[in-house]
C-alpha cells in the first residue's frame, strides 16, 4: 500500500517498562523523536536513567547514529501518542484480553496507514488484533532482550495481518540496523524462544537430574557452543562439522547420534524445590564469579560481541 511508504519521524512507545524503555533509547540513538504512554507511576523517570545508563553502551557498540546525550522521551496520554505516531511499538501486558483491548484503543486513536507492532513475546498476533477495525496493519514484532543492543526482531504476521505491512515492517527495521526474521506461521514462542525454551528445559532437567550444577550448565554453553552461536547458528555449525562433506555429511553420518540423545531428553516438572534448588544455584554463581550488576556486564559483553561481528569481515 502506498500510504505506508511515508517517512517515520515520530515512533509512538505504548507501554514503557523493561522493553518499552530499552526500544525507546534505540529508537532514540537512530535519531526519531520518541514519545510513550504508560500509565504507570515513575515510569518518566524510570525511562529516562535506564536511557542514560545504555547511551553509553549502544554508542560504543555503534548503534548511536546521533551526535550528544540522548534526546528525552515524551510522555502523554494515549490519544495523544497515537495521533502523532508515524510508528507504534506496543509493550503492554502479556495477557491476551489486556492486549486485544489495547490494541483495539490503539488502532481506534492511530491513523489507519500507521503500523501497530507489538513487542509480545508468545502471544499470537492474530488473538490480539481480533478486535481491531483496521487488522491488517496490526503484526508482532518480537525482540530480544535487551533490544537496544540485540539485533533479531522476529516478524509474525497474524491471520488478517496483509502482506504489505510485513513487507514495511520487515524493510523499516532492516534500514534501522535490526535484523528482522519473518515468521511464516504463528506458534507459540515464535522462533527463537522455542529454540531457547527447547535448550532451557534441557538445562533446568540436567541440575533436576543431578547431573550438573547450575554453575556447570551455564558454563558449558557461555564457554563452549554459546561462543559459536553468536557467530553462526545451528544449522551452518552442523555443516561445518560435517568436514568436506558439509550437512549432507554431517546428517548422513552424526544424525544418527543427535536422534539418540533426542530420546534420552526429559522434562522436569518446576516443583517449588526444584524453583528453590535453581535460585540458590544462580545466586552461589554469582557469587563465586563476583557479579555485582549483572545486567550491566552483559550488556557490556554484547557491546564487545556486536563491535566484534561489525569488525568481521
């Protein structure tokens, strides 16, 4: 559709706690002017210092495409959010009778060539943009925490959702330096949480098990194929260690091998001792690394990573 050819200026944020905050301080560092609505008490403020704390960290990644300290965020009502919004990224409550009705507000007081994303993590984009009079325009757009470093958004498409708004929102957050992923089939999780769900259950049943601390599991990605992932993912590695053979190798000769351990994969139910067994297990962790602010240092890894693959050639 022509009309969603327009140039975004102003990006509307609805909802601005943990993934509301970190989009608006990217949305920021490419230079659109940002304005929010949440109802919330304090969430300016809250804004404003986790804005000031990344700055530094997204402009020594190179994501700051501005010059100076980060322009403030905007706060105001709904209305008046929507109406001014060339773009809405949607962070509300990750239920669905909460999201439905606010995308329904949403789409109510938006232009109808605006783009309606939202940032849900699991719920379906075709549940939530159910009650909306303009449905086509309404699509998930799913990042990785932290967004303002991450790069991946997946774009998942709901059942009314057309085919030019996945189109537009596949190009406008590519020309912004995201990666997005277009998701061709709703499910539960998405792609990459059912990827991370798939390899959580399997660490959560190894310490159920006994056989691994939760110190020893974590170790055993970061320090091994978690330095791997951040270069290439799961099926390139396979090739790769397929030799001069690549994947047809690999499949040929080693699936054999990853179909034997699929069936040894169990589930462990999170019973209240096991949820107590987990927490202990990160907290001796942290302390036997001497991690104070963990959030901080992983933000500050995924500085040094992302430079890194810039660098790559």
């Amino acid at each position: 559709m022509e009309a969603k050819e327009k140039t975004v200026a102003r990006i509307g944020i609805v909802g601005a706690g943990l993934i509301g905050a970190h989009w608006a301080a990217y949305f920021l560092a490419q230079g659109f002017e940002v304005s929010a609505f949440d109802p919330y008490p304090g969430a300016a403020a809250r804004v404003a210092a986790l804005v000031a704390e990344i700055w530094p960290v997204m402009r020594q990644a190179g994501l700051v495409r501005i010059a100076g300290e980060p322009p403030a965020v905007a706060f105001a009502s709904l209305r008046e959010v929507c109406g001014r919004a060339d773009f809405i990224m949607e962070n509300g409550p990750e239920t669905v009778e909460a999201k439905t009705a606010l995308i329904a507000d949403i789409d109510a007081m938006t232009a109808p060539e605006v783009i309606i994303a939202s940032s849900s993590s699991s719920l379906l984009p075709s549940d939530y943009q159910s009650r909306a009079a303009h449905p086509g325009r309404v699509l998930g757009a799913h990042p990785f925490n932290p967004p303002s470093l991450i790069p991946l958004v997946e774009i998942v498409p709901g059942r009314l959702t057309e085919a030019s708004s996945v189109e537009w929102a596949m190009k406008f957050f590519k020309g912004i330096g995201k990666h997005p992923i277009h998701v061709r089939r709703e499910q539960a999780g998405f792609v990459a949480n059912r990827m991370t769900a798939a390899l959580f259950r399997e660490a959560v049943d190894l310490v159920a098990s006994g056989v691994a601390t939760v110190e020893d599991v974590d170790a055993a990605i970061c320090q091994g194929p978690g330095l791997r992932w951040a270069v290439m993912g799961p099926h390139l590695l396979y090739h790769l260690g397929g030799g001069d053979g690549g994947y047809r190798h690999y499949l040929e000769h080693l699936g054999p091998s990853q179909e034997a351990r699929w069936a040894t994969l169990r589930t462990s139910n999170l019973t209240p001792d096991l949820r107590e067994q987990l927490i202990a297990g990160v907290e001796d962790e942290l302390r036997a690394l001497g991690i104070e602010a963990p959030a901080r240092q992983r933000d500050q890894a995924l500085c040094e990573i992302l430079r890194l693959r810039v660098a790559a050639p």
